[in-house]
C-alpha cells in the first residue's frame, strides 16, 4: 500500500508539473543517436538482448505496445530491417516514437498506427495509461495509478490479421508488449500464424483479473490450435503446462512453428552472460 500511495504522489506531481522532454545524445552498440530523455531504460533486462538477436535475424517487424519506441529503434540500428510497423493506443506515446525514429532519420520504413491490438477489430476499449513512458492496460488494476486519476483513452481495436491485410507484408518477428493482453492478440492472428513464417517474441503478465496460469493456459491452447510452440525463455525449454511459468508475474514466452528450431542467436543470454545496451 504505501508502494501505491508514493506512486500516487509521484503522479500527481507530474500531472501538476509536467517534465519537458529534452533530447539527449546516447550510445547503443557503435552508434550515437538522439533521443528524447528517457526513452532508454536505465537498467536493461534479458528481453532487450532476446529482442535484438531477433531482430538480426529478422526482415520485417510488428512493434505491438510500441510506447515510446525503444525496441523499434533498436531493430533499425540493424540494416537488415526493411519494414517496422509500430502499434500503440496512446497517441502520445505514439508521436514520441515517431519523434525518437525521425530525429535519427530511422523512420524511413516505419508505419505507425494507433490502436488496441486485440482480439477482432473496430470494437472500442478504456486503455488506461498516465503520461509517456509508462506501461498502460486495458486493465484497471494493472495501471493501477492512471485508473485512480481516471486517466484512459478511448481506443479503437484491430487485430493482426488485419494489420497484415492492410500492410501486405509478413512479419518475421511480432514483439508483444501488452500489460496482460496477450492472448487477445494472438487470438486476432490465427491467419498470419497459418503461414508458418512468423515468430512472436511475448511479455506475458499476471493481473488481478487474469493470473499467471490461466493467461499461460490460453496461450498453449492458442499453440495446439495453430501448430505452434511456445518456449520459456528464462530456462530455454519448452512450455509445456501453464505450471511452469505459475509463480511468475511477469515472463517472457518465444512462440514459433512447431517445426522451428529454437534460435541460436538465444542461447546463454539468460545464463550469466552480460545485458547491457552494447549489443
């Protein structure tokens, strides 16, 4: 509770008095981009380092729950990546993305669509979400301080599928990032995953309205039905029950083709080896 409470206090504080964004100069790997401040996180995690070994050995990209577009920046830094479309339901998160990726001429190949991705397309959704930067939900306790200020944006939903039919090209990679919304957006891609040429790198989340074990279990059933596999990331292994990843709150899930091998370019990153941005 008292956690809630200085979350609270912070937020109040910057609802009163705004920060500007300010841009700054920054290095990841070998290069020096502009940014907005805070666009980077200060601490990197596995989830970086597993995105961006993907991202070398992908073509084109889906950024679902862009925000403000890190990973998107980091793919681009790859010149392999031909076509990024990046997806978020806050506009201003949204325009900083677009802001972030023009200010290093990375936005040449970008699309940039504002919406829910979910389960079927052109119903309306409460997306919760305070300011930039931080993770929002259509679930209440999840964003648990912008649903206390009542702050949401009413969002139009889209599914995958759809984005494929409008922008015709197959995703390699799909990047999920949706604050316990997963299954709904693997729900809306079942035609994409029909083509057995995409993989979905997913941040699974346990919610106050969906736990950790029922979330993993619609998941797998989602796997069976399209001949897909989901591996833990964190141990490298198949999922194989929900019990696995039932203690976690939050996980990250590599799902791809039943016939995939499990990437190389993975191995080890959980196991001791350094995460740092100097990929």
């Amino acid at each position: 509770m008292i956690k809630k409470i200085i979350k609270l206090l912070k937020a109040s504080k910057n609802l009163i008095f705004p920060k500007k964004l300010k841009i700054v100069n920054q290095e990841i790997g070998n290069s020096n981009i502009k940014i907005l401040e805070g666009t980077i996180p200060t601490k990197p995690d596995y989830d970086d380092a597993w995105f961006y070994e993907l991202s070398k050995i992908s073509n084109n990209l889906y950024d679902i729950g862009s925000n403000i577009g890190f990973a998107s920046i980091v793919a681009n830094l790859n010149e392999n990546i031909k076509n990024i479309i990046l997806v978020d339901p806050n506009p201003k998160a949204l325009a900083i993305a677009s802001k972030n990726l023009i200010l290093n001429n990375l936005a040449y190949n970008c699309n940039f669509y504002l919406g829910f991705v979910g389960e079927k397309s052109d119903q309306k959704i409460k997306f919760y979400t305070l300011g930039t930067g931080a993770a929002g939900s259509m679930y209440k306790d999840h964003a648990y301080t912008a649903s206390k200020f009542n702050k949401f944006f009413n969002v139009k939903t889209i599914t995958i599928d759809d984005l494929f039919l409008i922008y015709k090209w197959v995703p390699d990679l799909v990047k999920i990032d949706v604050e316990a919304a997963e299954y709904l957006v693997l729900k809306g891609s079942t035609n994409l995953a029909k083509l057995n040429k995409t993989r979905f790198l997913v941040e699974m989340h346990s919610v106050k309205e969906l736990s950790m074990n029922e979330n993993a279990k619609l998941v797998l059933d989602w796997c069976f039905k399209n001949n897909y596999l989901a591996w833990y990331l964190k141990k490298e292994c198949i999922l194989k029950t929900p019990d696995q990843i039932a203690h976690r709150g939050r996980c990250h899930l590599l799902i791809q083709p039943k016939c995939w091998d499990y990437p190389q370019e993975l191995k080890g990153i959980n196991q001791g080896q350094k995460v740092n941005y100097n990929y």
